[in-house]
C-alpha cells in the first residue's frame, strides 16, 4: 500500500505556513501608510520597528519564517522538483482559501477552477512519486 513520504508533509506544512499565513501578514502591515519621515533611512527603521512592534504582523511572520527553516531542511532529502512544485502550488492554495475564510474576494469562479486544477496536479506529482519509491 502507497504511502505519503515524510518529506511530502513537510512540504505540505511549508506551504499551509506560508500561504495559510499571507492574508495575516496583509492584515497586519495596515496602517503602515501612515508612518512618515524626512529622511529615507529614518523611514526604513520607521516601518520596521512598525512592523515588529505590531504582533498582527509579528506573528504570522515568525510562522511564515517557521515554513522556510523546515523547508531548508526539507531539500535535503527531497527531489527538487517535487519540492518547489508542491510548496509553490500548495501555497498559492492555502493563501487563497484563508483569505476566504477572513472575507476577502478571491476571484470567483476562475479561481475555484484554478485550485481545482491546483489540487488534481499536486495529486498526481505526489502519486508518481509515491509509486516510484515503492
């Protein structure tokens, strides 16, 4: 019986951390806007301490960092281009149903299509893979 490698979970984690946390980090990063300063640099470090002061975005930051150090450790063992397919796809997957879940438009019927088409692709990458290793 096929089983779903450890590697692949990882990367399935990787990718529910970075998309699952994007919406967040939107949410978090408003009121940005209204930091203002003179000077360019002064502006910079400005929307920095922003930004890390503000645990609306500090979090969901960290958890998105999180997914990159276990995907760092994820490539060594993982055919490259398993690891990029699902991580980039699955991705783009998570960040579009948490933003539905926060309210946001995320573009009708053509998108329902594309994850769809998003999650019969990932399906199949992860069967032949399964299929070779056994």
């Amino acid at each position: 019986m096929p089983f779903i490698s450890v590697e692949v979970c990882c990367l399935f984690l990787v990718a529910l951390l970075w998309g699952g946390t994007n919406p967040f980090l939107k949410k978090g990063t408003e009121g940005i806007e209204k930091v203002k300063s003179r000077n360019i640099v002064i502006q910079l470090f400005a929307e920095v301490k922003f930004l890390f002061l503000n645990y609306k975005y500090l979090v969901p930051f960290l958890l998105n960092q999180s997914g990159s150090v276990i995907y760092y450790f994820t490539l060594a063992s993982t055919d490259l281009s398993l690891a990029v397919l699902l991580s980039n796809s699955l991705t783009f997957l998570f960040t579009l149903l948490t933003g539905k879940l926060l309210g946001e438009e995320i573009g009708g019927k053509l998108a329902l299509i594309g994850m769809l088409l998003i999650i019969v692709g990932v399906t199949l990458c992860v069967a032949s893979t399964v299929n070779k290793e056994s």
